[in-house]
C-alpha cells in the first residue's frame, strides 16, 4: 500500500483546525455494519414536544439542537456549551429559533440553574454528572443521552501513549442514577469506521482532540504511518472500532 503524501496530511491538518461545530460532514468515513438501531434526533424530538423546560447539554455548534427543535413547539428550551467558539455558533443557529445559550461546563462544577429547573435533560456526546443532572431535574423528569463508547478506537492506543483512556461512563452513569431511585434503561452498538484516507482521520482525530491530545502531523508522522500502514484495508481505508449507547433514565416523582 502506498502511503498518502506528507503534504496532503499537513493541509488536512491545517484545514480542520479551521472548523467548529459538530457537523463533521467534512470528514469522509463511512459506518460499516449494521446501522444503530435507534435515532436519536427522533427520540429528543419526541421528548422535548412533551417537556415543559429542557436544557440540552453540551451542545456543540448547536446543529443538531436546530434540527431536534425543529416544528417542535416546546415551552422553554436552553443550551449549554463550554467552549467559546461552539457557543458563538451555537448562538448563531439557535437565535432564530430563540433558544438562548449559556457558557459553563457540563460533566464538572455545578451548572448554573436552580434546582429542579427543567422536566428534560438532553444531551448528546457530552460528559455529564448524574447528580447535577438529578438537581436540575423536577421529580418524573427524564434524561436522555446518546454517548460514545469509552472503549471507542481502541487501536489508537498501540501507536500514541498519550492516547486518552476514559473511565467506563457507560457503567458509572447507569449506576449512579440507578442508585439515585432512577428507572434506567441503556441499550449499546458497536461497529467499525472506514476513514477514506490516512487524512480522513487526521481530520477526526485534530477537531476531537480527546482521543490524542495536541495531535501534531510533523511530531506523530512515524506513529500516523505506522497505523496507516497496519490499519489499511485494500484501497486505502483506514478502519477503527466505535460504539455508542443511548441511556434513557426517569427520576422517581
């Protein structure tokens, strides 16, 4: 297999550096497998047509939300998002349809609402804190989260020591709310990413700079190739595995 040109990694990596947001659409990497069995734009939809007052955690640039709040005709909705570049976007995509977004982290500290606040706590990819989300919530008040895997990409592990490793949320939060009087329920799929090129994941890997943290194309280019060259299917794909789950939790009234 040949290896993709130094120079088309630089210009990836510099190109990503360039974006913001959640839309990842930039990134050509395709789903192999069986598709996840549930949506989760649908199932928050749902939720937050019934809700009173939800808050959506962590949320990005704010697109998914927009298309989640789309023609649903909820009574208060509100969005938070640490980092300033996501927030500035996120306001910009939310404005219209007047749901305000707050600046503070979401998995540490104390959010800044009062207690049972919201009927529904949305949250999709964003590291949160069960008992946080059991202040904020109003008794019968429901939480649902679609999450990655911790264990996802797994193989970036052999070639970068600094390669985060993430405790197992996908355990912790279901018992902590279980033990919190929550009804939970948490289904999971695994599956494997193809990322077209070498490129492609460079892409991933610098706008998720949680998997390896301050990703250097000119420092890692003996790591990056020695995982191009033990990773790549015929053609060039570069395949990895990855999970999500979907955890939906109601608080006793």
């Amino acid at each position: 297999m040949s290896q993709q040109p130094y120079e088309e990694l630089l210009a990836a990596e510099a190109y990503a550096r360039t974006k913001t947001g959640w839309d990842l659409s930039f990134i050509d990497a395709r789903h192999i497998g069986p598709p996840i069995p549930w949506d989760y734009e649908v199932l928050a939809h749902e939720a937050l047509r019934l809700s009173r007052c939800a808050v959506d955690l962590g949320t990005g640039g704010g697109e998914v939300l927009a298309r989640i709040a789309a023609g649903s005709h909820f009574a208060r909705l509100i969005a938070t998002e640490a980092w300033a570049p996501n927030a500035q976007l996120a306001h910009e995509h939310l404005r219209k349809q007047r749901i305000p977004v707050v600046r503070c982290a979401n998995g540490e500290g104390v959010l800044p609402f009062r207690g049972e606040a919201f009927d529904l706590v949305l949250d999709r990819h964003e590291a949160l804190d069960p008992a946080e989300v059991d202040r904020v919530l109003v008794p019968g008040g429901a939480l649902l989260t679609q999450q990655c895997t911790p264990d996802s990409f797994p193989e970036l592990h052999r070639y970068f020591d600094r390669a985060v490793r993430f405790p197992d949320h996908y355990h912790n939060y279901a018992d902590a709310l279980r033990e919190l009087g929550y009804a939970v329920e948490v289904e999971r799929h695994d599956f494997e990413t193809g990322f077209a090129s070498l490129s492609e994941l460079v892409h991933l890997l610098v706008v998720a700079p949680w998997y390896v943290p301050d990703l250097d194309v000119k420092r890692d280019l003996e790591l990056l190739r020695n995982l191009e060259a033990d990773l790549s299917r015929p053609g060039g794909e570069i395949v990895l595995h990855e999970g999500r789950y979907l955890l939906r939790a109601v608080k006793p009234r």
